[in-house]
C-alpha cells in the first residue's frame, strides 16, 4: 500500500536530488514523481529561488541553488530538533503546539 507523501517531503526529495546537475527524467526516476507533480514543483522552486537550471549539450538541467541548499538545511535542523524533544516524551501543552507528526 502507498502512502501519500507531503509537499514539504517531496520538496525536501527534490532538493535533496538536486545537489547534483539533473534532468527533467532523471529528477522524476530519482524522486519517484510522475512529470505533472515534478513540473508542479519545479516551477514552484524555480520561481521562489530554491532551484535553477541551465542548458548542457542541448538538454536542461536542475541544480540546487545556495538559497536552496539554506532552506533544506533549516528544514532538516527542524526535524531533528522536533523528534529529539517528541523521543524524550516532549509535549508542550500550554501553548497547545501539536509538532509531533511532522514527516518526510
């Protein structure tokens, strides 16, 4: 059975997939995404600076951005920080936060 994934995991996935020049194809193997949801998202990315791409022998390829690589680093650092405080029992209740089910 399949699970449906989140915006941010599959942002993160995408990021993640990028750190490396990649194509269109490449991205959609890599990602698991079908090319509807990837364009989805890489223009989502591209027009909010996380993601660029450039023409190389006639084809173009996606690549990480520093913003981007910036933004997945703070977004990893939250995660971690996150299920350290959810794994030692951390449940802040007086402000009534719920950040224990976020996922990737």
């Amino acid at each position: 059975m399949r699970t449906k994934r989140d915006s941010l995991g599959i942002i993160t996935l995408i990021l993640e997939s990028l750190k490396e020049n990649i194509t269109l194809t490449q991205l959609m193997y890599k990602a698991r995404l079908d090319s509807r949801t990837a364009k989805k998202y890489l223009n989502l990315l591209l027009d909010n600076g996380l993601i660029m791409y450039n023409h190389y022998n006639g084809s173009k390829k996606y690549t990480i951005t520093e913003k981007g690589s910036k933004f997945l680093t703070v977004y990893t650092e939250l995660l971690m920080m996150v299920n350290n405080k959810y794994n030692n029992n951390y449940n802040k209740t007086t402000n009534n936060y719920n950040l224990l089910h976020i996922h990737i």
